[in-house]
C-alpha cells in the first residue's frame, strides 16, 4: 500500500508526485507573472513571497522524493524499444535532477545579499552561499533557463505516459493514479 | 644679463598665452573609493530610498585662476547600481529600468562652467543614460584642496542634480512620488604630476 513494488507505485510515491506535479502547475505561471506585475500592483510582493515560500516546501518534498527513489524497488518500465527505455530513464533523472538545480538557483537569487527566505513566517532559511559578482542576475537567468527546460520536459513525460495509456495500452498511467494492490494469490486447480 | 631677462619675457609670455594649459588636470579617485555617485528617490511618497553606482571612472581638470575653464567627464557601468538589496538590484538592471545589457554605460561630459565664486557654481553637460544623451546642470560646490599626507595633490567637489526619469526613456511606472531622481556626487580627484 505504502510502499512500491515491481508491480506498481506505493501510496507515498503517489502523493509526492501528483502534489509535486501541482506545484509546478503553480509555481510556473506564478513565476512568470510575478515579475511583470506592475509595482503598484497588490500581489507585487506577495507573489514572490509566495514563490520562494511554496519553493522551499517543494524542495523538502523533492528531498523527500530522492530518498523514496534511492530506496524503494521501481516498477518495471514498460518500454517498446530499448531507446524509449533509456529516453524515458533519462527523462525521469532529469525530472528529479532539474528541479534540484531550479531550487538551489531560486534560492542563490533570493540569498544574492545575505537575507534570509521567509517561509510563510514558519521558519526562514539562512543565505549560505553570497556576495558572488552579479550572483542575483546569474543566478536569476539561470532559474528562467531551468525553468523552461523543466516546462519541455514535462511535455516530454506527459506525453510519454499519454502514449503509454492511448497506444501501448499498458497500466503506466494507471499504476501512477492507483496505488499497487497487492496481487490475488492465485488458486491451485 | 640680457639672454637671462630675455628668457624670463618669454616665460612670463607663455604663462599669459597658456593660460589653459596651467589648469590642473585630475584623474577621479575610483582606485581608493574617494568618489562617489549616489542617488535618491521616494519610495511611494513616503521615504527616501538610497543606492549608488559602485563602479565608475572619470577625470576633470581645474584651474582656480580661470574656474570656468573646468572640465568634467564620467563614465558609469550601469551594471553596479547597488541598493543595498540584490533582489531589487537585479530588477533596476532589468529592461524595463536601467536595461545594463542594452545599455552598459551611462557617460557624463561637460560643456561649460559657470563659477558663482565663493566655491559654487553650475557644471553644464550632457548626460547620456539608458541611451538618451540631455543636456543637464549639475550644482557644483568645491570642498577643498591640497596635498594628501601620502605625496600627493587632491581636490574635491560635491554636485547635486536632479533627474526625470522619463526624459531618459526609463518608463516604468514607480509611482507619482517617484518619477524624479536626485544625484548626488562626492568626487575627489588626485593630480596628475
């Protein structure tokens, strides 16, 4: 139930991933449309408020998420070819890997003079790394770049489970919706 | 005798001819961080928000016999506005403030000097920021001058102008409080020898 198995994807894998996925839904348009609010707007500092707050929460989770993968069993991939094989692993590291790198430039931007990230006045995380030449803009082109190449990849992953649940018909989607029951011992004849 | 008196004409002709030449030319002390341009703007009407240009380089040359012949020139990496806050830094070096990337340098050159005496006067000259060159006035005091304990020859001024921002193209919407902002220059400069 919890857990994963060959089978299928735990109850925690499941939450994670489709809360994870809601996030992003968020936080992309939320970032874009946060820095072209004009400044007498209402939300010009609570969106980005915002933003690094529901980013460090997304950031525990992915922590989360890397210990769960590092150490459940992973279902059996199922793929056509050995070339969807390696796309679909390589899309999936990069789906863990991107937006590792997106938090950490997300939070180089913010920390650039040595302030602090407010978490919804939870608690704050402290700047570590700063004073870096220009480390605000480096750091926030970076971010822009991340940022779209998490977008790309999503397309990637949506559309590869689509394919899977249209075409191949197998239970890729299915497994990601459901959590594994656990298979019916089968009766002797 | 004669040769020696004749020598002296001719020295004291050159000095009456030359007069511009006898102006001191200065280099501004960017190296010490002696100099500095500062500036000022309201922040919705309510207080004053201060930031500076950290790096910039410039030269001026002076002469106290003949003040208005004094000559300014400044040139600013956009690029190092500081504000003491990098999140804003970032988004004044945007394209919809200073826009840096387009528009890497602001460059500031006199064209006349007219001395008030007791120290003041008002430095004209045209200021090329966010790609607009304008014709500007700088309000100019002269602070003081003399050798420095470390072999060298120092001058200093402060000047104050006042900008609008949307006579140099820089639109952005800061409020009514804010559409001006105010400069303000400490500069000292070291003599060349």
């Amino acid at each position: 139930m919890w857990r994963n198995s060959a089978n299928g994807y735990g109850l925690i894998q499941i939450v994670l991933h489709w809360s994870m996925a809601g996030i992003v839904a968020v936080m992309l348009p939320l970032g874009l449309w946060m820095t072209g609010l004009d400044y007498y707007d209402p939300w010009y500092t609570r969106a980005p408020d915002l933003h690094r707050a529901i980013g460090v929460l997304f950031g525990l989770m992915l922590l989360a998420r890397w210990v769960w993968r590092l150490t459940q069993v992973q279902p059996t991939v199922h793929a056509a070819t050995s070339r969807d094989q390696t796309v679909a692993v390589l899309v999936h590291w990069l789906l863990y890997f991107i937006p590792l790198c997106l938090i950490i430039s997300g939070y180089l931007i913010s920390t650039a003079d040595g302030r602090a990230v407010e978490v919804f006045g939870w608690f704050s995380l402290p700047a570590t790394m700063q004073g870096i030449d220009g480390q605000a803009d480096i750091a926030g082109d970076i971010h822009f770049v991340l940022a779209m190449a998490l977008l790309a990849l999503i397309v990637l992953h949506v559309l590869g489970a689509l394919r899977h649940h249209f075409v191949y018909r197998d239970d890729t989607l299915r497994r990601m919706l459901r959590p594994q029951i656990p298979p019916k011992p089968v009766k002797e004849q | 005798m004669k040769v020696h008196s004749m020598s002296h004409l001719a020295a004291g002709m050159l000095l009456l001819l030359s007069g511009a030449a006898l102006a001191s030319d200065y280099v501004i002390d960017t190296k010490g961080a002696h100099a500095f341009v500062q500036f000022h703007i309201k922040h919705l009407g309510y207080s004053w928000l201060t930031g500076r240009f950290n790096t910039f380089s410039g030269r001026f040359s002076y002469d106290e016999a003949n003040p208005d012949a004094a000559r300014v020139e400044v040139t600013i990496d956009t690029a190092s506005v500081d504000s003491n806050h990098a999140e804003r830094d970032k988004h004044l070096r945007d394209d919809d403030l200073l826009d840096v990337k387009q528009f890497p340098q602001a460059h500031f050159v006199s064209t006349s000097y007219r001395d008030r005496g007791d120290g003041k006067g008002e430095l004209l000259g045209n200021l090329t920021l966010h790609g607009v060159t304008r014709p500007i006035t700088i309000e100019v005091s002269h602070i003081g001058a003399g050798f420095d304990p470390w072999g060298g020859y120092r001058r200093g001024f402060e000047g104050r102008t006042t900008l609008t921002l949307a006579d140099f193209g820089i639109l952005r919407n800061l409020g009514p409080a804010s559409k001006e902002v105010h400069l303000w220059l400490g500069i000292e400069g070291i003599r060349e020898e």
